[in-house]
C-alpha cells in the first residue's frame, strides 16, 4: 500500500470518537434516545467508516488536503443517509452482463403487469382457498391450473416450490423404496450442486443406471425394468450438452414401453418453455405442449426460467396422477404462497392471451442486433464526455442463463470501458459497491456492459455512477 493511502486511513476517526462528536449534534439526537437507537447508530458508524476505507483503497478519494477537510461532512452525511433511508438486505441491482437468465440476479423478470397483480394480492386479502361462491375453503391449485391445463394440453397440474421440489414429491408419492430407471447420460447436477441422483435418493427412490453417458437405447430401459420398478425417470439435459457420438431415447419411446409393462413415465424438463425458440433461431428444444402430447404421465419444469414466471415447480400430466400427487402429506411442506401464485397466474395468462412479447425474457432474447447497436452506442455517446474514462462501442456475446441453451452464444453489443487511472477490476468493484449495484463483466483491459438486460431508468444510473469518478 502506497503512503498516500496510509495517510488517509491513518485520519478516519475511531467509532466512539464519531459517537461522542455525533452526541453534540442536534441532527443526530434522534438517534440517540434509548440504547435501541444507539445500537443501530453504532452498526451504521461502522458500516460508513468501512465504506471510506474502501474507497481509499478504490482510489476514490480527492487529494489528501481536500479529503482531510471533507471527511467529516462526508461521514456525516453518509450516516444521515444510511440512517434515515436503510438499505434492505434485497435490493435492487443492474444487469450489465447480458445474462437473461442470471441465477444469482433472480433469474427471470415478471412482466411490469404481473408485477403490479402481485403487488396488489400482497397489499390485500385474496381468495388463496376460498371458493367465493359456496363461502366454503377451496384449493390454491385452482388459480393456476385450468390455465396449465389450457395451455399445455395436459388434464391436471399442480405446483410446489421449485423444481426440485417437484421431482422430489413425484419420487416420493410413486418410487418410495422402489428402483426409479434413468439414463446414466441424465444424470444431472443443477444449480449449487444439487445433483438428481442425491433429489432422488432424498425421495426415498433407489436409483437403477442405464445406458453410457453418450449412448442409452430403448433396450436398455427394458433389460432394466424389474419386479422392484415403479418409474421410468426422463432427465431433459438443459444446462449442458454432450455432442457427437450420442443416442438418446425419446419421451414418446418411453411411452409407449411403460404401457406395455405398466410403469408410469415422468420427465423433468428443467427449464421447460411454452414457446418454440426455433422461431428466433434457437436450436431445436421440445415444448411443454410436445412433452404432454408425448403421452408422459408427468412432467416437470421451472418457473422462473424460459417460462418468465416466479421460482417454482410445475408438474402437469395425467389426473390420477396429479390427484395421487396432491394427497401427499409432503405436498403441504412443499407448497406455495399467494406470490408466487400471484406471479404464476399473471404470467400464465399473458401467454394465453397471446402477450409473450410482453414477458421480458422473450423479450430480451429477441432483441435484434440494430436495437441492440443503436441501445449500446447511446450509452457510449453519453459517456464520451467523462474524462475518467475510455469507451468504445463493440460487438459480443450475451447468454440465455439459467441453465437454458447452453451452447447458445446471442451476438450482442456493448459498451466497453477502461480507466484512465486505476485497473479493470477497481473500476467492476466501483460499479458494484454503489449506491445501486451496477454488474458487468470483464474482458482483457476493459469492463464490458451488455445492453441486451439493461432496463428503463439503467443507462441514467450507470452514467450517474461513473459521473462520481470525474469529481
């Protein structure tokens, strides 16, 4: 560390020093009742003395005389903000890396529409199990799924809280202490390491391998299938893809091999889409709609994914299977609020009434590359005059996230940034630790922000912030 800085961290006050000067200041008497308001006072001290060691460390500090002279103002006013307008745990973020899907961002973003039913059903009491007109209790399931059922063809649906929740219940209800068949290349680890072999074994099924990791044949689920056999599992591999020399077996061949030995066929579809992504160039993916079409007696799939909705688990199929599904004393654990229904309702019925433009993952990704070039140069003009730094307009490439179309790289544009002074990685950390977490991503010797997941009101705040670097 360089003496510069050392001097500057040198001359931050301790917390009790800034306690006892605070105590003769009027505007924080408030804060300074009882020992509940102390004790918060005490922790915001803290967290601003932490945030202007980081910006020294960040470089983001005036020459020593000026930052001497404005420390104190600065501090004080950092707590009167921290103070009087606390800054939850869940906040809101920018989206720069041109991740749709971004798992660690909440993965997909409802439609403003959705937004607003959920807001008001939150504000409100509802009907969640009331059916209105018998005044009696009623089913949380009915607010959703005559709208799956319309939409997929399926002739039930229900839903839990998320995926895995959903492939957890159906190895519960049908495989307890069964063998559950599933093709050793589908064998698949999800998001923070939860793997199908371990969701499974945590339903109480026993897992029977079949197949090789590149190759798995009809034949093999038949030489399989034993007097301990309860289900025919299909893994859809969405986040990762083996090519080349490979085999596979469809639903509708499992289908058709069930019947005839009389073993129910379930699929979990992972991120699972009502809308074909052919039409915008995306490699071949079955639907929902021809998964149910394929005869399955259940299949699975998320919600905040491809589908644009709120986490959770979907299942759709066969009504036996659904009411069995349902009777499942695990099924109350596993249930989920009025929210989620809420978003689910909302989204489900933009896609019935034909608004899948209106859903902002499909709206993301179909993008095109003028609007994204003409999005992208905007923000490098406006940037242009910051003499703190060096933009350029260049081409790239977005991903879908979340698992979905792996292998899909989007052309996109950005809007490259370099320091002027400083490195590449002290200007992400200075678009991260502001007011409002700007995410971008680096490349080489420059910060890259993707307009393709940028929102109304972004571009404004990403200048904002950068702005803060010329003063």
């Amino acid at each position: 560390m360089d003496q510069e800085k050392q001097r500057r961290l040198r001359i931050l006050p301790a917390v009790h020093e800034v306690i006892s000067r605070l105590e003769q200041d009027d505007e924080f008497k408030p804060f300074l009742t009882n020992d509940r308001q102390l004790s918060r006072l005490t922790q915001a001290v803290r967290q601003v003395l932490q945030k202007a060691r980081e910006n020294v460390q960040l470089n983001l500090t005036d020459s020593f005389a000026a930052y001497e002279v404005a420390l104190w103002p600065w501090l004080k006013t950092q707590l009167l903000q921290e103070l009087t307008h606390r800054e939850t745990s869940l906040r809101r973020v920018i989206n720069g890396t041109g991740v749709v899907l971004h798992t660690n961002c909440g993965r997909a973003l409802l439609a403003p529409e959705v937004a607003s039913f959920v807001a008001e059903q939150a504000g409100r009491y509802s009907n969640l199990e009331l059916n209105i007109v018998t005044g009696e209790r009623g089913s949380r399931y009915v607010h959703v799924e005559a709208l799956l059922c319309h939409l997929t063809g399926a002739e039930a649906a229900m839903v839990v809280n998320n995926n895995a929740a959903a492939v957890l219940l159906m190895m519960n209800t049908f495989a307890q202490g069964k063998d559950v068949i599933v093709s050793r290349g589908e064998l698949v680890e999800v998001g923070g390491s939860f793997r199908i072999p371990e969701v499974l074994k945590a339903g109480g099924a026993k897992l029977v391998e079949v197949g090789t990791t590149n190759k798995t044949w009809l034949r093999d689920y038949e030489a399989a299938i034993g007097p301990e056999t309860s289900v025919l599992l299909k893994v859809h591999t969405s986040n990762y893809r083996v090519e080349g020399f490979t085999h596979s077996v469809s639903g509708a061949e499992l289908v058709e091999l069930g019947e005839t030995r009389g073993l129910p066929v379930m699929e979990d579809l992972g991120s699972g889409s009502f809308f074909d992504g052919t039409i915008l160039g995306f490699p071949l993916e079955p639907t929902i709609q021809q998964t149910v079409k394929a005869g399955l007696s259940l299949v699975s799939f998320s919600g905040d994914k491809l589908l644009g909705g709120p986490q959770a688990g979907i299942i759709v199929g066969k009504q036996e299977y659904i009411k069995r599904l349902k009777a499942n004393q695990l099924t109350r654990a596993l249930r989920v609020d009025k929210l989620t229904l809420a978003a689910l309702e909302g989204t489900l019925r933009l896609y019935k009434d034909g608004g899948v433009e209106d859903i902002p993952v499909w709206r993301m990704l179909s993008l095109s590359l003028d609007t994204l070039k003409s999005a992208a140069a905007e923000l490098v003009e406006a940037l242009q005059p910051n003499s703190a730094i060096s933009v350029e307009l260049k081409e790239d490439l977005s991903q879908v996230g979340g698992g979905a179309w792996p292998t899909v790289d989007l052309p996109t544009w950005v809007c490259t940034i370099r320091p002027i002074q400083g490195s590449v990685i002290e200007l992400e950390s200075f678009l991260r630790l502001g007011p409002v977490a700007i995410l971008a991503r680096i490349h080489k010797d420059r910060v890259l922000i993707d307009v393709r997941t940028l929102l109304s009101g972004d571009r404004e705040d990403i200048i904002q912030r950068l702005g803060q670097l010329e003063s």
